[in-house]
C-alpha cells in the first residue's frame, strides 16, 4: 500500500527518472544511436504517465494499492479499452477507428475478440477500417501507422498505445514521433480499472482514465535523401557512384552549375556534398566501398531498416 502521505515523495522520484531518461535518449539521438534513444524515450512516458497518476491520486485524497500501482503500466489486447477509448473520441466529434491486426491471423489470440469489437464499434456509428502488420516486426508496424497517419492527414489523429504488444506501442509512439509534420498526431494511454491476466480471453477490463502523452519529435531525412536512400536500396548489393550520380541528377536530388566540360566533376562534388556525406556521416544508412580506382554506395543494416518505414 502506497499512503496518500507518500505520493508527493513519489511523484517527485517518478519526474526526477522520467527526465533522466529523456536526457539520456535526447543524447543518443543527437548522436545517431535511433534504435538506442527509442525505447529510452519510451520508459520516459512511463515515467511521467507514473508522476501524473500518483499526482492526481494524491490531489483526491486516496491511497494506491500495491497491486494498482505494478498494473498500471502493463499492456495487452483490451476489448474493453478499446470500445470506450473510442466511444469516447466519437463524444469528441471523431468519426473513424483504425485498427491494427496482426497479419497471421493463425498466430493471433485477439482474433475472436476482432469481431466484436468491430460490431460495437459499428453500433456506435464509428466507421471501422482494418490494418494488417507483423505485430513482431518493429518496423512493418511503425510503415503501417505512418500510412495510416498520411491517409488521415488531414483530420485529428489520436493514437492508443495501451492496447497490443510492447512492440507496438513503441512502434505506435515513434510513428507519432517522426511523422507528425501537421502537428494533429496526439499519443495516449488509457489506464484499464483492472488487469486480469491473459488465458485467451480478455486481459483487462474497463476504462478507467484516458491520459494524452507529449509527443516529442524525431527528426527524419529530407526527401531527396530518403529518395536516393531508395534509389541505392534498389539497385542491390551495392551501386557504382557514377551510376548513382547519373540517377539522383536525372531525378533533380542535387544541384549541378557547371559548363559542359566541367559537369561530370562538378556532379561529383555535389553528390558528396548534398547525398552522400549526410547518408554516410549523419544519418549512417549508407557507407562507401573502394575497389580498385572505383567508388560504390551501399546501404547499411541501419539504411535497411529505414527503407522499411521511411519509403
């Protein structure tokens, strides 16, 4: 039992972590470590999401169970949280639900839940479109909700981390992350009343708060770098740096001002500047091979990981 005495102590531990955290993740992005900031960022929220219910719980004047406290940030398919998470937007004028399945349905234990959830959603006059991604795949699932964020564009989107795996939360939060150029992407956490554990049927029940979490940004390459990113990604193995200065000045990625007899160095130097000095040095997509007198771009583990999401 955590006293009403003891939340203050609490909340100040809570926002002293969370911040430590966000420092800590603020930094390896700065330095290029995306895949290490990336979860910092997210035991970050939790941090804070603790600080802001301790908070409100002492403002009420109550205590906090031991066994409340352990739950509430644990996550799962909640039919529960989902139908009013979003019965609740629709009171909030939102008038389409999104939903993210896994893509084997053989594999999902949430299937015989999809229906009614649909059903409901529908009885509600919620319009319902389905998404399909590999629920394993960090990648795939930041790809289909940076679609899903690109066909809603123009409308308030409102993203629900709570409901699916760990994956898809963080997957959830770094699609909110890097693709909210409109600034209408809102993240948020709904608390379940109660966890009851998962024996294939539902793994908590209830609503009890919606909470909207801060949505930081993470900054992602300029077009004509994801597109020459492709244009690398595609060739294969590796592509010849004459070849991929012909394809990006075809496609306008760079800037040549040049007479005729100087073109092809000029091109050079403005490929190095403007696309491959930044694929190679900032972002760490690509790296460049020397055989013999010839130059060839490659892309890196890290570039094929972009190309899953970015393109």
């Amino acid at each position: 039992m955590i006293k009403q005495g003891q939340l203050k102590k609490g909340v100040e531990l809570c926002l002293k972590n969370g911040h430590g955290l966000l420092q800590d993740a603020h930094f390896l992005e700065q330095n290029n470590k995306f895949t290490s900031a990336i979860p910092l960022f997210v035991i970050s929220y939790e941090e804070m999401n603790k600080a802001l219910f301790l908070e409100d719980t002492r403002y009420q004047g109550n205590d906090i169970s031991d066994k409340e406290y352990s739950n509430i940030f644990s996550k799962g398919s909640h039919i529960n949280k989902i139908i009013f998470d979003y019965e609740m937007r629709k009171k909030a004028r939102a008038d389409k639900v999104w939903l993210v399945i896994h893509n084997n349905s053989s594999e999902d234990k949430a299937l015989p839940f999809i229906d009614r959830v649909q059903k409901q959603l529908k009885k509600a006059s919620i319009k319902v479109e389905l998404a399909r991604s590999d629920r394993t795949d960090l990648f795939q699932t930041i790809k289909v909700i940076k679609d899903i964020i690109l066909k809603e564009q123009e409308n308030d989107i409102f993203v629900n981390v709570a409901s699916g795996s760990k994956i898809q939360a963080i997957a959830c939060m770094m699609a909110c992350m890097i693709f909210n150029d409109t600034k209408n992407v809102k993240p948020f956490y709904a608390h379940a009343e109660e966890y009851v554990g998962f024996s294939g049927k539902e793994q908590s029940k209830g609503v009890k708060k919606l909470q909207e979490l801060p949505s930081y940004e993470i900054q992602r390459p300029k077009p004509e770098l994801i597109k020459a990113l492709k244009i690398i990604s595609e060739y294969g193995k590796k592509i010849p740096k004459k070849i991929l200065a012909q394809k990006v000045d075809d496609e306008k990625l760079i800037t040549v001002n040049a007479k005729d007899e100087n073109y092809e160095q000029a091109r050079f130097a403005s490929l190095d500047k403007n696309i491959i000095q930044p694929l190679t040095d900032h972002w760490k997509f690509a790296e460049v091979e020397k055989v013999g007198r010839s130059r060839y771009v490659k892309i890196t583990e890290a570039g094929k990981n972009a190309v899953e999401f970015l393109i």
